[in-house]
DNA sequence: AAATACCGTTGATAAATATCAATGGTGTCG
DNA sequence: CGACACCATTGATATTTATCAACGGTATTT
C-alpha cells in the first residue's frame, strides 16, 4: 500500500483539532435553552439530561427554508433553541393564513398531524437562521417512560398550552382589531419586532392593509 | 325517658328502605358516564375507582343555574353524567359570548381560573337539568399521584383538548359563515339541536340574524 | 450597479356583518 | 285563560373589513 505524503497528513490533522474545537461549542450551545426551560419546572440529573440527548436530534435551518410542508407528516416536534419560526396554512384564495410562531425557548409541530401520522395541512418555515432540536414521537414516549417526571411536564405544558389558545381565543373574539394588536405588541414585542408587519397582520387574522391602517388610527387618534 | 309511639317508628322504617333504594339507584348511576368514558383509554380497577369516587362530588343542577358565575374562582372541574351546560362570558356591550357547550361525558370548567385561582371572567349554567360530578384541583392531583396511569389520562385528554382546539381556531379562520355551521352541524348535531339558535350563532362568532339569514341562504340558493 | 423581489402605505370601491327596529310565534307561569 | 318572557325572522341602515390597484422605499440578487 502505497504511503500518504506527510504533509498531508498533518493538514488533516490540524483541520481535524479546528473541527473538534468547533464540534465542543456547538454541543456545549447546542441544548442550553432546551435544558434550561424543562429545568424551570422539573428537575433533570446529568443521567437523564443524557437520556433525553439521546433521542434529540440537532438541526440547522437557514432562513425560509421549510421544516414541515403541506402533505408531509410531521414527523417531529421542534425546539427553538435559537432564531424563529412560523406556521401557517395556504387558504384556497391562494394566501397564507399564520397560525403560531416560535421564538427561542418555544415548541412548535402541527400537533395533529404528529400525533396522528396524517397528512398535515400546515407549512412551517424559518423566519430567521435557526438551531433546532427535533424529536419524533416514539422518542417522546421512549422519554416519558424513562423518565417519569417528564410526562408531568408533558401535562403541564400541554395544559399551559391550551390555556394560552384559549385566552388568544378570547381576545380575537371580544377585542378590536387595535386592542389585539396592542395585546400582542405588549405580551410579544420581540415577535412584532422580528416579524414582517404582514405576517402580523395574518396572525391577528387581518389583511395587510387593515392592519396598517388600523396602526395609523392609534397614532393619530383624538 | 318517653316512648314514642310504634307508629311512628314503624313509618320510619318504611320511608328508609325507600330512601335507601332510591340512593342506591342514584349512586349506581351517577358515575356511569364517568368510568365509561376512562375507561375508553385506560383501565381503572375497582379499587382504583373507589379511590377516585372519595373525590368526586356529585351535584345536580337544574336549568338556568349557574355553576360558576363571573368573579367566582372555579373551584371545580366539572363532569357532565347527563344534561348540557355552556360557559360564556359577558363583553362591554352587554352580550354573551359563547365558549364552549358541554355534553354527557364532556368536562367543562375556566382551566385558568382552576388552576391559577384567578377569579373568572366566564359564567357557566346549565341548559338543560345536569347531573354533574365535581372534582377540585387537590383532588385531581390526588388522583394523579394515587394513580399513575390518570396522569397519562391527563395528559392525552388534554392533548386532545389542544388539537380540537387548534382544529376549531383554523375552521373560524378559514371556513365562511356557512360552512362553519354545517361543519358543527355534522360533528355535533346533538348540540345545534337542543341549544337555542342564538347560542349557536353566538359560539360561531356570528349575530343572531346573521345566523338566520345565513341558514336561510343555504336552503334556496341555485 | 442595475434589476428584482419584498414590503408598507394609501385611495377607491365592494362585500360581509352588525345594529336597530318591528313582527309573529311559542311556551311558561300565575 | 291571559300576561309575559323568549325566540327566530325580516327589513333598513351603518360599520367594519376585504379587495383591487398603484406607488415608493429598501433589501437582496445577479
């Protein structure tokens, strides 16, 4: 067998230290905020944070790129660790309506869809660069039966989650279009922020121009 | 000490027995619905229900009474074993906004107000005569903690209770007037039959008279 | 650097729905 | 039995919001 120059050698060497150095960041960063939130309500040893790595698969998404289209199943359910995301469906009118969006710390999956292995009829794409965490369903499950503690969580997310919807239900029923803004302006600044004013504008469930328009009303007003 | 009399006694008696007969009729009955629905999902022992019936409070409620009243903080979640309430709350104007129905076997209750101990912002009354089972929050915990296999209970119904959610949000944002009624209609014809029109156009986010003009639409049109 | 896509704003008009008011029917209760 | 509460329907009108179209600014791509 013939030998390799050694030079060669060494190159890979050096690339192969810059890669490992590169490598320990990104896993020391890669599940900071994903640990830090469950430990907010229950508490994790080293084991089970262990436990859990094992069925968490990291993902980098650029910007508009899609996690989750139209007619695919959404196989897992996705962590925020950093950047942002939305959901949204395709109306027949050709638009798109915003269901949710996902800053860091946040979960976001078509739930039904992932619970059930159906078809979904959601898109979900990256507002901004984004690290992901995914996890699949048997994962989940596989981690609420090792760790029993997890399924408490799982429960008082869901729950927190569901209370959530419905006071979003209350307000889009009982509030103007410019109280709903305000509400989201004052609960999520950093969403209106990071967001494009017509994808606002879809999630209160208001055209572009009906949105803008209202804005104008609040400065002025008097 | 003075005797009473053997009359009155023996008409003591009797009166007891049939009491007693017609409790045991009530009691046999009462948790029906309740274990039936559970028991779809997981299994309960016998021993286990028992633990369960020590929690559970048994109330009957005739038409018109409130269960929970705007202000009040919700101390139950409540089971529906027969009858039919609605939760709604009151906006500036002075009109109800309908929230929810409930049915046998549904539960209804304000989740946040139970669980933060907020006072609600949602009346709950009965539409029909109820027989209804409460349960408290230290109850249910007790409940999760004697009975492992009801948190996983709790976790999927609330998890289902999140999707039909989310399910009904996309319907109100997606579907016209029209068709956000005949979906209720097939899914839960129970319901559109025995609650009044103007509850109905009320929880579909609608006026009464947009409701009848729009059923009105459905019938001649082409 | 030029071309292009994306975005927010504004105006004119159309459509959907709410509001106000009146009517008639039905059931309930004293 | 009659008075009253409750309810669905209908008409006329007002309000809200969507739709269509155009413009100018900014960022992105080539």
């Amino acid at each position: 067998m013939k030998q390799l120059p050694l030079f060669l050698f060494e190159r890979c060497r050096i690339t192969l230290r810059l890669n490992l150095a590169k490598l320990c960041l990104f896993l020391s960063g890669m599940y900071e905020v994903f640990f830090k939130k469950i430990n907010e309500v229950i508490h994790l040893t080293a084991d089970e944070e262990a436990i859990f790595k094992n069925y968490l698969k990291p993902k980098k998404l650029r910007k508009k790129q899609f996690i989750l289209q139209e007619g695919d199943v959404c196989k897992y359910s996705i962590f925020v660790e950093k950047g942002l995301l939305r959901s949204y469906s395709v109306n027949e009118k050709g638009n798109d309506q915003v269901v949710q969006f996902a800053l860091e710390g946040w979960w976001i999956a078509d739930l039904y869809s992932f619970i059930t292995g159906e078809p979904s009829r959601y898109n979900i794409d990256a507002l901004e660069d984004c690290e992901l965490l995914l996890i699949n369903n048997d994962g989940l499950k596989e981690v609420r039966r090792q760790i029993p503690k997890f399924l408490e969580f799982s429960f008082l997310q869901m729950q927190n989650a569901y209370i959530a919807l419905e006071r979003r239900w209350s307000h889009m029923v009982t509030l103007s279009t410019e109280e709903r803004y305000n509400k989201l302006l004052d609960k999520y600044p950093d969403i209106v922020q990071r967001v494009p004013q017509h994808m606002i504008a879809s999630y209160l469930g208001l055209t572009p121009e009906t949105l803008s328009r209202a804005k104008k009303q609040m400065t002025l007003p008097k």
